[in-house]
C-alpha cells in the first residue's frame, strides 16, 4: 500500500477533562498516514483517482477544533473514522498531541491504526 502523508496540521479546539482544558481552545496537532493505491492516480494525473489530501485536512481539522472531546483517544477514533470515509484510503494511521501538556514533555499524545475492515 502507498502512503499519503498529512504532517503537523495544526488545529484548535477544546480537549481535555479539567475545567481549564473546557474553557478556551489549545493546541491540537495532527499527523495522518492514509494508506491508498496510487497506481491509478499516477496513470491518470486526475484528483477523482486520489486520496484528496487537501480535502481530509480540511475536515480533520474541523472536526478538531469543533468536537470538543474529554480524551485525545475519542478525538483520534473520530478522526481515523473521518478518513476511512475517503473513497480511496484503505487503513490510516492518526497521532493526535497535545503541545505542553504535560511539564517537561514538548507533546503527549496517542497514535492509533485503523482500516475498512475492523
């Protein structure tokens, strides 16, 4: 499988479980992995045969800064699901961090793998 990379898309929305995490958007950074074929795109040079990169950006970072979700967990499930809705991606990989939450430490953060078939 091919791979079509989204790195370091920065969102902002509300995350997190205390009240000062509820209160005002932070930080939200987002790496995507889609794996596709891109045979077909590559012989026909046409968007309609490609993973639309542009396309799941813009809808994974609206959904991040929209969702407000308690855990980075739930945000990233919601958001593998997002791309798996993309007629040509097969699986994905998505790391959602959260930049300085935790002293010390520049991000923490969970990556989880998905595909059409779970």
């Amino acid at each position: 499988m091919d791979k079509v990379i989204i790195k370091n898309l920065l969102a902002r929305g509300i995350l997190g479980i205390r009240d000062w995490e509820r209160k005002r958007p932070q930080d939200i950074l987002i790496n995507v992995t889609l794996f596709t074929d891109t045979r077909r795109a590559a012989e026909t040079d046409n968007i309609n045969d490609c993973a639309d990169y542009s396309a799941v950006a813009k809808k994974v970072q609206a959904h991040a800064e929209s969702a407000g979700r308690f855990t980075v967990e739930a945000l990233a499930n919601d958001l593998a699901g997002i791309c798996l809705g993309e007629r040509n991606v097969r699986n994905v990989i998505v790391r959602v961090e959260k930049p300085g939450a935790v002293r010390f430490a520049e991000s923490v953060g969970v990556e989880i793998e998905r595909s059409r078939d779970e």
